[in-house]
C-alpha cells in the first residue's frame, strides 16, 4: 500500500453483498469524502461514514444500522399486507 492509498470498508452494498475490505485513495480534485478504490476501473465512493469507512468497527456499526432499518421496513411492509381486505 502506498503513502497515498489506505484501507477502507464500503458499506453501500452491505444489504446485498456484504461489507467490501479495499484499498482506496482520496479524489481530492473531486471532494475530500470521495474515494477511488485501487484496481476497480472506476469505482468510487462518496460519504465517508455511510458508503465508506477508514475502520472496521465503523463499517460494522453502520451495517448494522442499515440491517435493523431494513428489518423495520419489512415489517412496516408485512403489516400493511396482514391489514388488506378484499371486498
């Protein structure tokens, strides 16, 4: 890893794919909270703390709030169906 690159984990996906382990640099000719992913032909990454994280444990808290805002959604959505009437 060079001076420039560092370790990072995206979280964008973490719903479908998981958290992603990659190494990233800054775009700071684009933003300073946009990153590129090293070898990825153009994978960027905006929002450091919702899309990307410099710390495992920040990936992981955020997956995890993702997982149980998904799982109030579900079941917002399971209840409406329980509610419908037919007539």
């Amino acid at each position: 890893m060079s001076s420039d690159t560092f370790k990072v984990w995206i979280t964008r996906y973490a719903l479908t794919e998981g958290i992603y382990e990659k190494e990233a640099k800054v775009c700071k000719n684009v933003s300073e909270d946009m990153i590129e992913v090293i070898g990825s032909n153009g994978m960027y990454f905006h929002g450091e703390g919702k899309d990307w994280h410099r710390a495992k444990e920040s990936a992981i808290k955020r997956a995890e709030e993702m997982r149980l805002k998904k799982i109030t959604s579900v079941e917002k959505q399971l209840q409406k169906l329980k509610d419908m009437k037919f007539e």
